[in-house]
C-alpha cells in the first residue's frame, strides 16, 4: 500500500505517495497518539466534508492536542488530494499524530503532524449482492466505558480491539464482529454502527458510549424523511431474536445489510433497501442538488 503513485499531503506539503514516511520514534507509534477519519468523495464531491474536520479536530481534543490546521484548511486541504488523485469516487483519510521530538509517555511538546491520502475503494457489492447481507461474528472485547477511554474520538488507539476483533471474525469466516459495551448490551461492529427492524420500527443502540458515526446521522434522518420511528435506546443481545431486519452503517460501509450475528437470522427487506437507496441518491451530489432544486 506504500508504493502506490500519486501524492500524500502531509504537513501542508505534496509529497510523493512512496516517500510519505514518518519516523519510528513517533509517539503516535509508540503510545497511540492518533486520531484519523474515513470519508468518502462521488462525484468529485467529498459527503459531509466539513463534518468530518470538524469530528477530527474534536477527536484530537479528546486526546488533549490540537491539530494545527483550522476545519478550512482541512477542508481546502481534502480537496486538493482529491483533485490531484484525478478520481471522482475516493476514499479520504486524513490523519493527525503526535510526532517524535520525545520519547516517553509524556510527549507535550511534539509537534502535531496531518496527512490526508486519497485512494479508490469502491463498494464491494452491487445492490442485489449486498441484499444477502453479510455475516458477524460476536466479539469478545467490548466497547469500553467513557470513563475508560475518550470513547467519542476517532482514536487510533480505540482501534486496537476492533482489529483483534474483526481479524478473529475474519479466520471464522465472517465479513466482521458485533461488539457488545462493557454493560453487554449491543455497541457497534469493529469499523460501522449497527440498526434493527421490527414491526417497521427502526432501533439502533443510543450512541453514547462509541462513535456516533456521520453515517448513522445521515441515516437517521433518512429513516424520518421516510416517517419511519427511529428508536435509540439500549439493546440486549437476547433482542436479537425479535428483530426482522439488520444493517450497518459507515463511511466505508455505506449501508450494508446484515443476514447473520452468531445465533441470530435477519433477512434483509424492504425497508433496508430503501434506505440503501436512499443513502446513494443523498450521497450523489447531482441527485442531491436536483432535490433541493425542486424542494
Ligand atoms: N464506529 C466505528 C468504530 C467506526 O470506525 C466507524 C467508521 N468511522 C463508524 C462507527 C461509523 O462512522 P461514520 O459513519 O462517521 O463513518
């Protein structure tokens, strides 16, 4: 992945994807110092640009460092590795760590470094394949409590149990791991937040205690455009058994309908799929600009 063509922007700078390294004695290496986003560009268009710098920029709060690049700068800056990739549909991922001036826990004084790189990932699955929906693993770790990690950052470091979790899932042949809070009631998956249906009624765990991702915002508010209920609220894994209808949601993600979750059966249906299509047509800027054109 490190010998692509292309540019990174680090630092303010363009810098030949190859050479875009940083030293091994970076704190963020060491005692993970990080924080980062995904987000995706259709059209030449990045959804929910400004968002996402401002959650990056809030991230690194919650880890007590500021990163030096104003949500303008961000956002000029995502478009200029968007521009020079010359792709239309990109993924984004900027990331902010603390650099290498000293080595030890503390690290107040390091300098705070940004890169932002752009690549092509496109959605795995045309629509009628992705209606199966997919299959999870239970994980064994669980979401911790805020008062254990800033749980509200996109902290690299909140990652190191997902990976565990998903790479455990993945050898199971699974496409990835629910993830229970440490009260054990349903959390997230390793990199999207997770819906169920019942009755036509949406239920999705009151996001607290994760990432409240863009995604599951956007989708929310989708669902209500639609009048379906949208409850957010604590789920037990038992609940399982009562919901029709799974799915999760991410920048990655998109919406993804689930079949599977250890015991549990879900058939992906209806109102899935409306969501599915609603969640494409909100993210192409044309159709976007059409509709508010028209409203
Ligand atoms: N939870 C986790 C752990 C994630 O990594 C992601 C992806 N960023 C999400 C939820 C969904 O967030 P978003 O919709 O903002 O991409």
């Amino acid at each position: 992945f490190d010998q692509r063509e292309g540019h990174i922007w680090v630092d303010g700078r363009m810098v030949p994807w190859a050479d875009a390294k940083i030293h091994v004695l970076s704190h963020g290496l060491h005692y993970g110092s990080s924080v980062f986003e995904g987000e995706r560009a259709y059209g030449g268009q990045i959804f929910k640009c400004t968002e996402h710098s401002q959650r990056l920029r809030r991230s690194a709060e919650l880890l007590d460092f500021e990163v030096p690049f104003t949500v303008a700068e961000i956002d000029a800056a995502k478009q200029l590795v968007l521009k020079e990739s010359g792709l239309q549909d990109a993924y984004l991922r900027p990331v902010a760590w603390r650099g290498s001036e000293m080595m030890g826990v503390s690290a107040q004084a390091n300098t705070i470094h940004l890169a932002i790189a752009a690549w092509e990932w496109p959605s795995y699955f045309d629509p009628a394949t992705k209606m199966k929906g997919i299959r999870l693993d239970l994980a064994e770790y669980r979401r911790p409590d805020p008062r254990t990690a800033p749980s509200a950052s996109k902290a690299a470091g909140l990652y190191m149990i997902c990976t565990i979790s998903k790479h455990r899932a993945e050898n199971k042949g699974y496409a990835d791991a629910l993830m229970l809070d440490w009260e054990d009631n349903v959390a997230e998956c390793t990199g999207a937040n997770v819906f169920f249906i019942q009755d036509g009624v949406i239920h999705t765990p009151q996001a607290d205690r994760f990432l409240n991702g863009i995604t599951r915002q956007t989708v929310i508010e989708l669902a209500k455009r639609r009048g379906y209920e949208v409850v957010e609220r604590r789920i037990r894994l038992e609940e399982l058994a009562g919901f029709t209808e799974c799915f999760i949601t991410g920048s990655a993600a998109e919406v993804t309908p689930v079949s599977e979750i250890a015991q549990y059966r879900f058939t992906p249906a209806a109102m899935t799929k409306t969501l599915m299509d609603d969640y494409t047509a909100e993210v192409q800027p044309k159709a976007k600009a059409a509709r508010n054109n028209a409203a």
